[in-house]
C-alpha cells in the first residue's frame, strides 16, 4: 500500500446543511476509497509487468494511474478545502491575489462559478497559482486528470461529479456550488498560496 486514505478533518455532517451527511460519508468512504485501491493496484500491476518483462499493458495500467491517482490527490484537497468555519471572504495575501488576477471576489466568484457550472460530463473546477505568470487562474479539470496547465499548482477544488452534489441539489449544479461558498475554508487556500509560491521559487525557468 503506497496510498492510504486519509481521514476527514470533521465528522460527516458538520458541513450541513450546504452537504448532507449521507454524501459525505459516501463519498468519502466509497468513492475516494475506491480510487485509492485503484492507485494502489495500479502500481502493483506496473511493477508486475516490469518484473515479469511483459510491459503490453503498460498503457492501460498508466492510465489507470493517473485516473485514480488524479481521484486520491483531488479529493484529499478538496476535504481540507471547505470548513464548518468556513464561508466569508478571502483576507490577506490571497485577497490581493484575487483581485490583482480577477479584479475583485466577485468576479472571481462569477468566472469560478462558471467554469464549474459549465463542465460537460464529470471533473472539478479549480483555483490554482500558475508558476510562469506568478498569477492565480480558473480552470475546469476533465474527469480526475485531464486538462490541467503544466506549471499550475492547485489551491481550490470543487468536486463537479455527480456523487458530489446530486442526492442533495439533484441537477442543480448552480445551487450546489452557491453553497460551497458557506464552507470555504479560505485559510486553507491562503496557506495553500504560500506553499505553492515557496514550491514554484525552485521550478521556475526563466
């Protein structure tokens, strides 16, 4: 076992009434779960292939990796990323760096919004420091991997798959992420912000 789950930094229903228990606990338990087991085996089917000199299925099996490895590490941000405390505003650092990038939390809010409200099919929306521009961006993430900018290092994730919001708001993907904004934990971004700054400092290439 290389990946483990990690544990909830709260009990399932301490993000109601904006997400329910029931789906907390599904998706913690089930879903995130699964894709751990599903990094895991991966690796070993890897070093299986490499050992028996049979690397045929080396495609599927790296694949299967990035897919379930993308599903472990986005969700593990995703949990630190909302907060029964949450909600408000942004302050400090992260307030400037989100009006020097977007003008203001509001427009911010609203390009977010749309980003995540528009996926087609299943991925997250995502806030993350691109390290070339030394700016903060919007970007939607395809399933649990695909489309994400080389250089960007993740601070804010939403969870725009159906498991995430649909025994709740159903098919209202809008009501869904107007009530992510009660349980933001903006602390967690702004340290986020920090240590994704500290980590670009040794990537950039100028």
């Amino acid at each position: 076992m290389t990946y483990t789950l990690p544990e909830l930094p709260y009990d399932y229903a301490a993000l109601e009434p904006h997400i329910s228990a029931k789906i907390m606990e599904l998706h913690h338990d089930r879903h995130h779960a699964a894709y751990v087991a599903g990094a895991n085996a991966a690796l070993a089917n890897l070093e299986a292939a490499r050992d028996a000199g049979d690397l045929s299925k080396v495609n599927q099996f790296s694949k299967d990796l990035a897919f379930n490895l993308g599903g472990h590490t986005n969700h593990s941000i995703f949990w630190t990323n909302l907060s029964p405390a949450g909600g408000g505003q942004p302050e400090g650092e992260l307030a400037e760096a989100v009006k020097d990038s977007f003008g203001s939390f509001e427009k911010f809010v609203a390009h977010f919004t749309a980003a995540a409200t528009g996926i087609q099919g299943s991925g997250w929306a995502v806030l993350a420091y691109d390290s070339i521009s030394e700016k903060l961006v919007v970007f939607q993430l395809f399933d649990q991997q695909a489309n994400v900018p080389a250089g960007t290092i993740p601070l804010f994730m939403l969870d725009m798959w159906e498991h995430a919001f649909y025994l709740d708001y159903l098919n209202v993907k809008a009501d869904y992420v107007k009530a992510v904004w009660n349980i933001a934990n903006w602390e967690n971004v702004a340290e986020r912000l920090e240590a994704a700054k500290a980590q670009a400092a040794g990537l950039i290439v100028r």
